[in-house]
C-alpha cells in the first residue's frame, strides 16, 4: 500500500479545471517531485492532499485512511504537513515560536494548565523546546532563534516554514517551492537538508520544484502536471526523454 | 537558559519591579484621596477587561464591539448573584466570569465565518441585543431604573469602599495578567496569535481554528464579565446606562494605545484612558474655576482633547505604549538576564 494516494482529484474554479482527474502515489520513504508549468495545478494539488481545497471528486489516503473529507487540522494531527509557495508564517513571532506551534498536535495543555503554568503546563512546555531545539539546530537556525520571522531574508523565511512542518514529526512533508528564491548555496544547502530528512527521519516527501537541476537530482521520481492533468510520471531518466513532457515545457516558453 | 519569548518577564528586573509596583499600590489607599481611589479601582478594572479584550483582539486578531455587552452581562450576573442568591464574592466573582464567557462564546459564533469589520458589525449586534435584555427584561435586570448590588464581603468585613475595594480588585488584576502572560507563552496562546498571522497556515500545521477562536471569545469575555462584576461590586448600582457603546469603544482605544497583544500594554492602555478624561477634568474644572463665563467651551474642548491625544499617541508610537516602553533607553540599562 502506497504511504500517500491520490485517486482521480478533480478541481475546480468556476470555469477553470485546476486538477482532471489526477491520480498519484507516493510510497513510504519515497521522494517525488511534482513539476508543470506555472498554472498547471501543482499547488492546487497540495491543497487538495493538506485540506485547504476540497475537490469536486476523487479521493485522498494515507497509509490506506481516507483523508478527502478531513478538516485539515485532523489530518495535520494524523501526520501531514506542509509548506507554501508564498510563505505562511506566523510573522508576529519569533522564529522558535513559529516551531513551537508546529508541535500543537503533540502538545495537549488548555488554557488552564497554560494559563496556571505551574505543573502539568511547563513540563510540557519543557519537553517540546527540547524537540524543537533539535530542528533549529538540524536546521542551522540557532542564531536566529528569537528573531521575529518577518525580519528575516525570504531564504530563511523558508528555511523556518520547513522547520516548522519538520516540528509535527509528519509521515507525509509536503513541499510547495521550498527553494523559490533562493541563491544557489542556499540551494545546495537545503537540498542536503532535505535528503537528510527524507533519509535519516526516513519522511515521505512530495516537493513541488522549478529548479529542473534540483529535482533530477534529488527527486527518486518525478510526477508532472499539465493543465491540471497529469502527462507524465516515472524515474527522472524517464521524464528527461519523455517527448510529452518537453512539449509541454517547450510549449510554455513559447508563451 | 529559556528563551525570551517563552519567560514570564522580559528582564530579572520584571518580577522584583512587579512586587515593588504592587507594595507602592498597596500602601495608596492610606493616603490617596476618596476621588483618587475611585479611580484607581476603575484603573483596575479597566485593566481586567483590557487585558480580555486584547486576548481576543490583540492576540487573536478578531475584532469585537461586544465588551460593553460582556461587562454588562458580568454585572448583571453579579447583581443578580449576590443580591438575589446572596453568594459570597469569591463565588460571585468567577461565576459572572463564567456566565459572560458563555455569552462571549455564542456571540462568537459568527467568527466562524466573518472576519474584520464584518465580525464587528456582529459583535455590535450583540451589544445591541445585550442592552435590550437589560432594559426589557425588568423582573431580573430591573429594566432602565436598574438593580441594587450589595457589597462585597468577606468573613463579615464589608469591602463597602473603594478602599477596601481596591485591595480586592489588585491581587485579581495582577492574577489575571499574569494568567494572561503564561497563556501567551504556551500552546493555547500561541494558537491564538497563529490565527491572527496567518490563518490557513494554522488549520493546516494542526489548529483547530473553530475551536480556538471560540476560545479566544471565552476567555476573553471571562476577563470582561470579572471587570463587568467588579465594576457592578464598586458602582453598587447598574442600570443598561453604565454600558453605552462608547465604553466598547474606549476599551479598544486602551488596548491600541497601549499595544496590541500585550500584558503590559493593556495596563498602560487602560491607565491612560481612564485617567485621560480625569486629568482633562481637573484640568479644565480648575481653567471654569478661573473664567467661569468658559465652562461650556472647557466642556466641549474636553472631548476634542481626548481624541487629539488619542491620535497623537497613535501617529508617534503606533506600535503601542508598551513597545516604546520596551525600546525605552532606561529600560535597556537594566542587564538582561
Ligand atoms: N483559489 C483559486 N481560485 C481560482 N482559481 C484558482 C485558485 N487557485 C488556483 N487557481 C487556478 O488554478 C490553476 C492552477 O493553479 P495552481 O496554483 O495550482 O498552479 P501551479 O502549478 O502551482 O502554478 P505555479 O507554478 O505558478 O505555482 C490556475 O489556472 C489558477 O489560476
Ligand atoms: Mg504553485
């Protein structure tokens, strides 16, 4: 049984057919890359796996639980996380903060025991920072552990959002653009990061990416979308002779 | 050592300078006057529901126009508590809470689905139905003439002045605070302010949004009736009158002078606007005393005072009386632990 399933998703809005039917899966410890166009339906496709967008038919499972009609927060709390393409940080709070919060779903303190702090409140509280001083310090984020995230580059803005999905221990990392404007260290450096947790933590991963370089390289198989419909999907060999695939790319330059 | 965001107090100076702060509190009411004290119990008061609403709307990003109606909910619950049931205040007190955070909890039901000026407009609706009640409903809340409240006591001492009052109203204000405080630092209150940033980025790291708005107006509006039954215990006499939609209003120019989402902020927010009319009173009460032909014209100048003072602190500090009181340069001398 494949770790995360994706049967004939459709979606739409109004008149545009972001997804037709897509199917897809991805295998425990598998690292999959999802690429298109711009506007093929790539994030709609995360959002559809995370919740944020339910779609008009088809459905979604993980480890063989039927997650289509889930609230996100339940299927965040079954082990889903993501990131997105264009930053959803807490940017009202420091960036161990913004990690804390990814711990909600292990954490199960009230409003009493948070509030009267003394007791069951602070050990828990104790117990999570430990946790996530880990992923700051995986992550190299240490000196910038108390700074407030909308002051940070856009880079390590990033680098925080993925902190912060690594923090809930997730069985399925969804990844929307994680390496989006960034320089080509930076690249080099959170793709280690992100083989490392792929490998190590042995996470499922599905990452959309735009770096051709990046996902050949990275990616044990690659999936790809065109006008909300998927044309091709196999080893990055594969895709690189496909003759679908590069028509569709070589169509969009065209543009 | 524990992160800053995460400590109770900023500085190691926070915890020696809030107990000091509390002593010098605590030794007012030997010597401040009778007019003086009334105000320091209001300061208190108003502190208590600041503190609630800026729970609600500082830290969880829903705006609300319902505190006047939470307050009166709290005071009716008190009169109707200790003058009809005749509970003793320490029960009284928390049970008002209670009910008015049950009533802030229905009238937060349209936050599920309304944001910004829409959810005010909601939460409008509810003062609105509130103050009906109030006024309508005589048998229980004796319509506009109002209802009597008893004093509050205590193994038989009456705290029948504001005297008294006040050495209740301030180890509850300080509890309360520091309750909020703890909240900001751990998981409920960080899902609070995760709302407010970025809500779908929230639902989808595992917040139950719903839930936690819900919360939020639960909390908040316990802070709010514990101010509405203080405010009932000092004023011994409510009537829909004591809740005029400008005091929503005033509450949420405390908690935006004073600073959004924060504990200190809902202190400072609620001492400067309560003292703000006093001050301007006195002010102009001594200018009439002078040029009695003005007395008008000092009346009316009061307002325009009032607001231009409010703007201004807005246009120079926007960020809130607590921000500059952190970035202050005093403030920086004292070592950081
Ligand atoms: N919330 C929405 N409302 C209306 N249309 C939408 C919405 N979200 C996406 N779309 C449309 O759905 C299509 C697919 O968009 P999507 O964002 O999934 O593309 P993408 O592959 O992620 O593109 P990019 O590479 O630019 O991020 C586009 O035509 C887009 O305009
Ligand atoms: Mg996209």
């Amino acid at each position: 049984m494949a770790r995360l399933e994706v049967s004939a998703v459709s979606l739409r809005f109004g008149g545009v057919n972001a997804l037709r039917e897509v199917s897809f899966s991805v295998a425990d410890g598998e690292l999959v890359a999802l690429i298109g166009p711009n506007g093929a339906g790539k994030t709609s496709l995360l959002n559809c796996i995370s919740g944020v967008c339910r779609p008009q038919s088809g459905k979604v499972l993980i480890d063989g639980e039927d997650f289509t009609s889930l609230r996100p927060h339940q299927r965040a709390r079954r082990g889903l996380a993501r990131t997105f393409q264009n930053l959803g940080l807490f940017k009202g709070m420091t960036v161990l903060e913004n990690l804390l919060v990814g711990r909600h779903t292990h954490q199960k303190s009230s409003v009493l025991a948070g509030g009267l702090w003394f007791g069951r409140g602070r050990r828990e509280e104790q117990g999570q920072l430990e946790a996530v001083l880990a992923i700051i310090e995986f992550l190299e984020l240490g000196d910038l552990r108390d700074r407030l995230v909308g002051t940070l580059a856009y880079g390590l803005q990033k680098r925080v959002e993925l902190g912060r999905a690594l923090s809930l221990e997730p069985r399925v990392l969804l990844l929307d653009e994680p390496m989006a404007g960034m320089n080509s260290g930076e690249k080099d450096q959170l793709a280690r990061l992100i083989i490392e947790v792929n490998e190590r933590r042995r996470t499922t991963i599905a990452m959309i990416e735009h770096d051709m370089g990046m996902v050949m390289n990275l990616s044990h198989r690659i999936c790809v979308l065109d006008f909300g419909a998927k044309i091709a999907d196999g080893t990055p060999e594969e895709i690189r002779n496909h003759p679908g695939v590069q028509a569709a790319y070589l169509g969009q330059k065209a543009h | 050592m524990t992160p800053p965001s995460l400590r109770l107090f900023r500085t190691r100076a926070g915890l020696p300078a809030l107990m000091a702060f509390c002593l010098a509190l605590c030794s007012l009411p030997a010597f401040a006057s009778s007019y003086w004290l009334d105000v320091l119990c209001r300061i208190g008061i108003a502190t208590i529901g600041a503190m609630g609403l800026n729970i609600l709307t500082g830290s969880t990003g829903q705006i609300s126009l319902g505190n006047a109606a939470f307050l009166a909910v709290g005071a009716y619950a008190t009169a109707a508590l200790a003058g009809r049931f005749e509970l003793p205040f320490v029960v009284v007190i928390p049970l008002s809470g209670a009910i008015a955070a049950v009533t802030g909890m229905l009238f937060g039901i349209p936050s599920l689905r309304l944001r910004g000026l829409y959810l005010a407009m909601a939460t409008l609706a509810a003062h609105f139905i509130v103050i009906f009640i109030a006024v309508h409903w005589e048998s229980v809340t004796g319509g506009v003439n109002g209802l009597a409240v008893p004093a509050p006591s205590l193994f038989g001492i009456e705290l029948d002045d504001d005297r008294r009052l006040f050495l209740l109203i301030l180890p509850l204000a300080v509890l309360l605070l520091l309750f909020a405080r703890n909240l900001a630092r751990t998981r409920p209150g960080r899902a609070f302010i995760a709302i407010r940033d970025q809500d779908i980025a929230a639902e989808v790291i595992g917040i139950d949004v719903f839930r936690y708005k819900l919360i939020s107006f639960a909390v908040s509006s316990f802070y709010v009736g514990v101010a509405g039954s203080l405010l009932a215990y000092q004023a011994r006499l409510i009537s829909p009158e004591n809740f005029p939609i400008t005091l929503a209003i005033d509450y949420l120019a405390m908690i935006i002078v004073g600073g959004l989402g924060s504990v200190l902020g809902s202190v400072l927010g609620a001492t400067f606007i309560t003292v703000l009319p006093e001050a301007l009173r006195v002010g102009s009460g001594s200018l009439s005393g002078r040029y009695p032909a003005m007395v008008e014209l000092f009346a009316s100048l009061k307002m325009g005072v009032f607001g231009l003072t409010i703007i201004l602190s807005l246009a120079f500090q926007p960020q809130g009386m607590a921000a500059r009181w952190h970035s202050s340069k005093i403030w920086r001398k004292v070592p950081a632990s």
